[in-house]
C-alpha cells in the first residue's frame, strides 16, 4: 500500500474516471473537493444532461460536477460545503432536477469525519485511483484520443440513432409519451419543495461566495422539449419557482433541431455544439 502511494503521489499510476456512473459520480466529487481549483471560474452542476457536456469544450477553467442520475442540488450542497469560490455557478434546470432528491448518501460519504481527511492525505484512497478504475480508464483513454480526432460525420456515425435507429427512435418515442403526461399534485408539489431548497443553497453560495450564479436548461429532441409536461416545468418555473426578476437565466440557443439517441441527452457533435455556446456566451464571459 505504501508503494501504491508513492507511485500515486508520483504521478505514475493515473487516475480513472470510475467504472459505473455511481463511481463516477464519486470522482467528480472528489475532484473537486481535493483538487485545488482556486483559479477555476465557473463549476456547472446539473443532471446526466450536463455531464455529456465536455468542460474542455468550454474553456480551460470550467469544472463539472453534475452527476448521472443526480440533481442540481447535489452539486451546489458540494459548491456550498466546499473552500473553494468559483466565480460563476452554472446551475441546470428542469424536470430531471426539480424531480429528484439530494443525493444525501454521496453527501455524507464524502465529508465523513474520518475519511474526509484520510482522501486529503493519502489520494490512493479516493476513487479514482481504485486499481480496476485505473486499469479500465487506460483503455477508454485511448478511444476518447481517437474519438477527439474525428470529424463531425465520423462521430455522428457511431451514435446509436444511426447504428441502431429502430431501438433509438423506440427510446425517443417513450421519452415523448412520458413528457406528453401532466404534472400531478404530488409532482407538482415536489417540485416546490426542490425549489425552495435550490433557492436557499444559491442564496448561501451568493454570500459565503460572492458567486455570479446563473440558470440554464438544455434542449432536448425537439418532439420532446415540444411536449405537455416540458411545458409545464416552463411555465412554473419562469413564474413562481424562479422567475427572471429574480434570477439569472442564461438565454437559450437559436432554435436547431437538437439530436439525441434517446430524446434528452444529446449526441456527442451537438453537446460539443452546446458546449461552444456556452463558451462564447456573454453573459458567462469566458473568453
């Protein structure tokens, strides 16, 4: 175990990004918690919709903590307990987030008293260092290397809207039938108490902080963002939940008909293309 440390503080041994999503999930936490990240500018927090977003695609000093099958609230809970203070807090929201609990669990097992300071001290023991996270990220790296030198077109054709377009077209049909259903009461009500919860976390990140915090969502199929139940979370939100007057919304994209594999999350070109968006955004400044 010694030796493991030496060659990990050394810098031989390099970190995986986790085998499952719940592990890498983890990662993402732990990275930003350990890592010194006092030039950082902005952190985005959000769901599985935020993490196909590529932070390199966005600018050199942009980290991410969404997590797959997580919430916004997760992230900023993390931003909230953190030392570090990132100038701008890109905060993703929509029904995946307004839906969904804080992920206390990930919470508690990352400032737990003991190790909490046992990661900050010896990194073998955080996980991105597992051996099996580690031997696994050797292989993906290589492919990630190959996917980053491919054009448009070759990327687009490994996309499994055009491998297998009967199952992804199958995907995108539930996602559209699922977002054509109303709200009920005890949605509607749930999505309340997660505002309510998300507007204290902003507010405590904007004082300890001093943070810019900004709201956005991210476009979907266009049968999908075009559905009831997209519409509804609109309309509540721009009007009670977090209404303009109150916060900052980051104006959406020109209209496109945005691609995905299963109606919500887009494919690799088109988050690229969101990505750049981002990064020439005005109101993000991160040029």
């Amino acid at each position: 175990m010694s030796f493991y440390q030496v060659l990990v503080s050394g810098g031989v041994v390099p970190a995986g990004e986790g085998v499952t999503q719940r592990q890498n999930n983890i990662v993402r936490a732990q990275r930003y918690i350990y890592q010194d990240d006092s030039d950082g500018k902005m952190v985005i927090v959000g769901s599985s919709l935020a993490t196909n977003l590529n932070e390199k695609h966005i600018g050199e000093s942009v980290k991410s903590i969404a997590f797959g099958a997580g919430s916004s609230k997760t992230g900023l809970e993390i931003i909230k307990r953190s030392k570090t203070k990132p100038q701008i807090v890109l905060v993703e929201v929509n029904d995946n987030n307004l839906l969904r609990i804080l992920d206390s669990e990930l919470i508690d097992s990352l400032y737990h008293p003991i190790f909490y300071w046992m990661r900050q001290y010896l990194p073998m023991l955080r996980e991105e260092y597992r051996p099996i996270s580690v031997f696994i990220n050797c292989f993906r790296s290589r492919l990630y290397q190959n996917l980053e030198g491919m054009s448009r077109e070759e990327l687009d054709s490994l996309e499994s809207r055009n491998i297998t377009p009967k199952l992804s077209q199958k995907a995108i049909q539930t996602a559209v039938e699922k977002a054509s259903k109303p709200f009920s009461e005890k949605e509607a009500e749930t999505m309340k108490q997660s505002a309510d919860l998300m507007r204290n976390q902003i507010a405590e990140i904007q004082k300890n902080t001093g943070a810019k915090v900004v709201l956005f969502d991210i476009p979907r199929e266009s049968r999908v963002d075009g559905a009831l139940r997209i519409k509804e979370v609109r309309e509540l939100r721009a009007k009670k939940l977090f209404p303009p007057d109150r916060f900052e919304w980051l104006p959406p994209p020109k209209k496109r008909e945005w691609r995905t594999n299963d109606g919500t999350h887009l494919i690799r070109s088109d988050a690229r293309d969101f990505a750049e968006f981002l990064r020439d955004n005005p109101i993000l400044d991160l040029r």
